[in-house]
C-alpha cells in the first residue's frame, strides 16, 4: 500500500516556520499599512494586513502542495512504479482565491460620496483562505491563520481607536462625471 503524506508539516514547513512567516508578514505588511492610514487611505492597516495573511497561507500551502507531490512521486518510485506527476494542483487554489477575488468586489459599496467595504471585502478573502487550507487538512495553518487574522481585526483595530491612526469612516469621492 501506498502511504501518502497526510500533513504537510512532515516534508514542509515546522510549526515555528509557519508562525514566523505569518508573524513576518504581519509586521511587514502593518509597516505598509500604517503608512497608508497616515496618509488618509481608504485601505489600512487592517486590511492590507488581512489581505497579506491570505496570501502569506496560499505561498505556505504552494510549497507544502510541491513537496508532497515530490514526496508522492519517490513513494511510487520506491515501490517500483514510475510515472509523470504534473504539479498543477495550485490550479484549483488559483481559481477559487480568483473567484472569492470577485465576491470581495460585490463587498465593496460606492455611493456618490463614499466608500465602503474594503475590510469586509478583505475578510471574505482570508476567510475563504482559511477555509480551503482547513478543506485541505492543513489544521495548524489555519489554526495559527485565523488567530493572526482575528488578532489583526479586534485587538489590533481596538488598539488603534486609542491612537491617531483610525480608519476613515468614508472618503469624499469627487465626481468627475458632471463636466
């Protein structure tokens, strides 16, 4: 019987790993974010932060996809059958990270003055994230993921609201139409 790796943390990243590259993607990103909020931004810190976990998860689970292909490819070859293993299964990751892509645009509401929805349309991103990489049996990414995450949204934002780095309520929208 083939044994297939079932947790991607036996050929990819450690436990620690995973947690440094979020954490390092939090503060890396925050430094972008803040700097956007300084500057009056529709998009802060929150949401770049939460746009940037997402994508931190997609690169850690891409990695751990290819090694366990690799890892697939030495097992068959281990017992004697040799195949071509064609490493496209990001693809389906692709697409749906595209598709929820599109459900984040419906989020975000434009009135003639304002905008609204960029958190949100940031959060069903991530959360859509979160969901494949637990769909997939990667339970310690999307543990660690959706702390960072709510972590980002409540703690962070409370801690902001006693600072003078506060996400704009809404954004003049000028229009240019009436000419």
């Amino acid at each position: 019987m083939i044994c297939f790796i079932s947790n991607f943390l036996d050929t990819g990243p450690s436990i620690l790993e995973i947690v440094i590259r979020l954490l390092l993607t939090t503060i890396f990103v925050g430094f972008i974010g803040v700097n956007r909020q300084l500057k009056g931004k529709i998009a802060g810190l929150t949401t770049h932060q939460i746009v940037a976990l997402g994508a931190a998860a997609v690169g850690i689970l891409q990695e751990a996809l290819f090694l366990d292909s690799l890892a697939t490819a030495q097992a068959l070859l281990d017992q004697g059958i040799s195949i071509d293993i064609n490493i496209e299964s990001q693809r389906v990751i692709a697409a749906a990270i595209t598709g929820v892509g599109f459900l984040g645009a419906g989020a975000i509401l434009k009135t003639k003055s304002h905008i609204f929805g960029l958190t949100t349309a940031a959060t069903l991103w991530v959360s859509a994230i979160i969901g494949i990489v637990f769909g997939m049996g990667h339970y310690t990414l999307g543990i660690i993921l959706s702390l960072i995450a709510l972590f980002s949204l409540v703690f962070l934002r409370k801690a902001l609201e006693k600072t003078g780095l506060r996400h704009l309520e809404n954004v003049d929208i000028k229009d240019n139409s009436k000419k």
